[in-house]
C-alpha cells in the first residue's frame, strides 16, 4: 500500500501494533466499575439530599391511569404477568440460574468460565447489598404496592442484580460460543429480561424508574466490566501455553 507519508514501522501504512489488536481489557475493565460505581454514588448523592426527580413521578402516575393510588394500566392478566416476571429478578430464581449454568459448565469441564461467572455474580450481590444500606431510600408511597417489599428502594435490587447476573453470564459465555447469530441470541435474551424485570418493578410502584434506571447502568458497566476480565485472562492463559 502506497503511504504518501512514508511512515515506519508501527505507523506504516497497513500495519496494526499489537497492542490494538489486543486492546487493554483490565483497564477496561478498571474503568467500567470506576464508572458504574460514579454513577450509584452520584445519583445516590442527589437522593440523600433530598432531590427528587419529576420523571419518576410522572413515570408512576401514568401506570395508575395518572391518579395517584389508581388502578394499574392494562387488563388484569398484565398485573399477574408482570409479577411472574419480576420474580425472575429475585434471589432465588438468580441464585438458581447461577448454580444451573455454573453446574453445566463444571460438566463441560469450562473451569474457567465457571469461576469467573461465580466471581461476577457473588462480588455483584455484595456490591449491591452494600449501594442499598449506604443509600436506604425509601420506597415510593405515591401508587400503591403490588407485592410486598421490604429493603431500601435504591438501586433496584431486581433491576440490579439481574442486570449483573443475566448480563454477565451472557458477556462471558459469549467469548466461548461460536456463531455471530448464536451470539447475539444469547446477548438478545438477557436484556429482554433485565428490562423487562426493571419494568416491571416500576409497574408493581415499588421502585421509583431512576432505582431502576441506575441499576441497569450499575448492571451492565458490572458485565462489560467482567468481560474486559474474562478477556484479560483468557489472552494471558494463551501466552502462557506452549506454541
């Protein structure tokens, strides 16, 4: 290729260092949680000062036909869905959906991508536990309950921690399967569910949208940040094998 500024070497026409083709996937990785813990603590910051944000009434409001304490929006069988789908953001249907795909990967003999999704959603549960006693906003009283809760409202532990489970475990298995459509399936499904998990919160008036919204950014920056890990491992486990 002809290269009118007659560079050498790295920045000869046509050549790509090796540090681009591998980009630095820990500082990625550094800089997803830097952010994703920025983002908790500055909206948390607002919260504990008393800051409210319209949007998140107005949100509410529209769910009850926009009266406060109204009946919710949609015929009878989208309140029965919508609590079988926030299920499956609780504690037990993550922490058996951790074990079933942690289980399949120990029979696969995949130890690698195990231990890295047991380390992504366990420190993940601890973080959040740890973001909601720091923050302990109340939970909203402006429409009523669906289902009954009893934490702190901020972040979303629903929205979180299947952000972080469902996020994670598809941004690992991802680099180990092969086949863009596959891929892109799998990413496909879990954010149908995280956002979907997150919508309902709002739907039941247990969650105020910006618990929901921040626990879907903390979630995702939490993937993105385990998959700069699982990359950063993965490329040092290959050097680190005979040629």
């Amino acid at each position: 290729m002809n290269d009118p500024l007659h560079a050498q070497g790295a920045d000869a026409a046509g050549e790509v260092p090796g540090n681009v083709r591998h980009p630095p996937w820990l500082l990625i990785a550094l800089g997803a949680l830097g952010i994703a813990f920025l983002l908790v603590a500055g909206i948390g910051a607002l919260i504990d000062r008393g800051s409210q944000f319209r949007i998140d009434a107005a949100i509410m409001l529209w769910t009850r036909h926009g009266t406060a304490h109204g009946i919710p929006i949609g015929p009878l069988w989208v309140r029965a869905a919508m609590v079988d789908i926030t299920a499956l953001g609780g504690v037990t249907v993550l922490t058996l959906v951790t074990a079933i795909v942690a289980i399949f990967l120990a029979l696969k003999r995949l130890w690698l991508t195990m231990t890295l999704i047991l380390l992504s959603t366990i420190s993940g549960a601890i973080a959040v536990s740890v973001a909601k006693s720091i923050v302990a906003r109340p939970r909203p009283d402006l429409v009523d309950h669906l289902v009954t809760v009893n934490s702190a409202s901020f972040p979303s532990g629903h929205a979180t921690s299947s952000a972080i489970v469902y996020l994670t475990i598809a941004a690992v298995i991802m680099q180990i399967v092969r086949g863009r459509p596959l891929r892109i399936y799998i990413l496909s499904v879990a954010v149908l569910l995280v956002g979907a998990i997150g919508c309902s919160r709002v739907y039941l008036g247990v969650h105020w949208p910006s618990d929901v919204l921040t626990g879907w950014g903390f979630g995702a920056l939490w993937a993105l940040m385990w998959w700069g890990i699982a990359a950063f491992v993965r490329i040092k486990r290959s050097a680190l094998q005979p040629g």
